[in-house]
C-alpha cells in the first residue's frame, strides 16, 4: 500500500551493487511500483549478469468519506445515520464495524476503511451539534376541567417558548376548551427543537333531556 515500502535484499555480500533504479547499496527499500534488479561485482572486480527481476507494484490507499442523512446539527432526541463509501471494512471511533452508524450525541467522529488490497484509509472526520430540547411544559387550567355542555375553561400553557396546542394547532398562549378532547401542548425553542408534549384531559358532560 502505498506509503509502505518492500525491502529487497542481496545475498550473499559483494563488493559493489548496482540495482536497476541506479541506486547502489546492498538493500533496497522499493516505495514506487516497477521491475527491479540488481547487478553485483565481486572482489575480483567481475559483474554478474542482471539478477531476476521482482515486480513491486503499490496499490493507492483508498480515501474514506462519509455522507449523512440530514443536518448535522440536529435537537436532543433526534438521530443521523453517517454512512461510508463502499469498502472491504469499516472501523469507527465509536467501535462499530458497519457501514452505516446511527448517532443522537454531538461529536467528532471519525472512520478508517480498507479496501480489498488490505490498504486502510487516513481518517474521515465528520462533526456533529445537538440543540438542547425545552424542558417539559406544563397546562394550568383557569376553571374545572369537566363541566355542562355550554360551559368552557381556559387553558394557559407555561410558555416561554412558541406555543403548539394538539389537536388545533394553535400557536397563542392559551386557547379555549368548550368540547370534549384530550388536548396536548408542546413549546418549541430558538433552534426549533421541541420539548416533550405534555396532555390535559376536558369532559364536558351532556345536558339532560327537556322534560
């Protein structure tokens, strides 16, 4: 691979060596790929023919990335799934040897592959934010929470953040009840993250029949 090198070794000793890249010592430490050689002069100054030749040949190493599935700056409670480019194997600072990792922590995470040659890859580095998510609301009432049809009660959320009432989808403060629903209420933060959503049940009972 490259960055690795093949050492190429005479034996037994002579006096000069002459290797076919013209370098000259009696080892060579062969980094590129080729054909190398070696011609030898003993003592008594005689050479030999070219020695056989010995093909090196170094394989790239393979260069590893990695994709996600959507932001990498995503709110507490949420994931991303990195995934690597195709390869032999897979290696990630997390421990896992798939090629796709889920993740829900903010991070660097970094991954190394090899490919079929056994070469393994620099590291790919891929950065991750978690927003913090609100902390749970609450819904305070302003009156019973079960009373006559015709009745109502008013719902206040704690606020603080943007209000989300279920199943209505309004957006203001407080809202409302005059039916019979299990209503729910969820705030979102500056970075859109959503807190957990939080119920409050209204009965409103029937009025009896006319005599």
């Amino acid at each position: 691979c490259d960055g690795n090198a093949v050492n190429l070794n005479v034996t037994p000793a002579y006096d000069t060596y002459l290797w076919s890249d013209a370098s000259t010592s009696s080892s060579l430490s062969a980094t590129a790929s080729g054909s190398y050689s070696v011609v030898v002069t003993d003592g008594n100054g005689c050479t030999s023919l070219p020695s056989n030749t010995v093909v090196v040949t170094v394989n790239p190493l393979p260069v590893a990335t990695i994709t996600t599935n959507g932001p990498t700056t995503f709110c507490q409670g949420e994931s991303l799934t990195l995934t690597a480019n195709s390869a032999d194997s897979y290696y990630w600072s997390t421990g896992e040897t798939t090629q796709s990792i889920t993740i829900t922590a903010q991070n660097s995470y970094e991954l190394q592959i090899t490919d079929v040659n056994g070469c393994t890859s620099l590291l790919a580095i891929q950065n991750t934010s978690v927003y913090s998510k609100p902390s749970t609301p609450y819904i305070s009432a302003q009156g019973p929470t079960t009373f006559c049809q015709g009745g109502a009660t008013i719902l206040l959320g704690s606020g603080g953040y943007q209000n989300h009432w279920l199943p209505s989808g309004n957006v203001s403060p407080s809202i409302l009840a005059t039916t019979t629903e299990n209503v729910g209420y969820f705030v979102l933060n500056e970075d859109g993250c959503s807190s957990d959503t939080v119920y409050m049940s209204i009965t409103v009972n029937s009025l009896p029949a006319t005599p």
